[in-house]
C-alpha cells in the first residue's frame, strides 16, 4: 500500500490538484470530500458540528481533524495504486508515517486571499465568521511546521500542470 499526501492552506490549490490527478487516472481523493475522514472535532477529539458563521473562539477550541482508521481503509482500497490524498489535517503530522511522501502547496498570503475570493464551488472556508482571519494567521504557522517535519515545498502560485507536473515528475 501506498499514499502520497498533497497538503496545504486552503487556496493552495488542493482540490484542483486532485481533480487533475483524476483527470489523468490515478487514484486521488480530496480528503475534505470524505465525511468519514474530514470532520471538525473538539480538543477531546469528539465530532462537532461547525457553527454556520464560526469565530476566532471557536476555530481556537477545534480542529479540522482526520479519522485514522479511515484514511487507513481509503489507502488499503487503493492498492495496489498509489492513492494520492489532497487535503490537510490539525492531526496530518501525527500520520504522516501512513505517506510516501508529503507534498506543501506553498502560497502566499495575498495569493492565498485573491483565491478565496475567486471561489464559486462549494468552499465557504474564508467568506464566513472569522475563517478568513484564521486562514490568514495560521498559513505561515502551517506551512513552517510542514517544512520543518519534511513535506517537499512547491510553489503553488505556477500553473495547474506545472504543480502536478512536479509532484509526479519528484516520485520518479
């Protein structure tokens, strides 16, 4: 079995990595999609419901976490591909051992805001209660921590096929 994770800020560009490695056949999920995987849990690690508009306060007392036994059953299923997994986690760091390799979709702060404002999908993260505020303090924090624990940067600012270019071009 194996998995490579493609993680980053919301705007990294997650989503529309993993619809081109689908385009291109390989297995791929992105990882917000599963509501067995993805879900916001309190500091206990119990499933919450995110209120509609949250708050500094709130986004401060939970996480955007990921099940283990989940992703563990999301991988198996793949094999014997290389399931390429497009998301991040408050808890990504602590499964990390389950990926090959992690690759950081590094932005920008003002790349980061100008891509929250040009979404029309079904991504509110950034437009309501204080997520915007979060997204904007937590990035450089997020993508420091990932470098050091060894996630390989790539610019997400290029192009589309540039970036998924690199992630498969660096597995070679």
């Amino acid at each position: 079995m194996s998995a490579v994770q493609i993680t980053g800020c919301s705007g990294a560009g997650k989503t529309t990595i993993a619809a081109e490695l689908a385009r291109q056949g390989l297995a791929c999920i992105d990882a917000d999609e599963d509501a067995l995987l993805a879900r916001s849990v309190d500091a206990a690690g119990h499933v919450v419901e995110e209120p509609e508009a949250p708050d500094l306060a709130w986004l401060a007392r939970h996480y955007w976490a990921w099940d283990p036994a989940r992703l563990d059953e999301l991988i198996a299923a793949a094999a014997p591909a290389t399931l390429y997994v497009c998301g991040g986690a408050a808890n990504e760091l602590e499964l990390a051992d389950r990926f090959t390799q992690v690759f950081l979709l590094e932005i920008d702060e003002p790349t980061m805001l100008a891509r929250l404002d040009a979404r029309r999908d079904d991504h509110d993260w950034g437009h309501i209660g204080d997520t915007r505020e979060y997204l904007r303090r937590k990035l450089p924090e997020l993508q420091d921590r990932l470098r050091a624990a060894g996630a390989i940067p790539i610019d997400a600012r290029q192009p589309v096929d540039r970036v998924v270019d690199a992630i498969l071009t660096y597995q070679l």
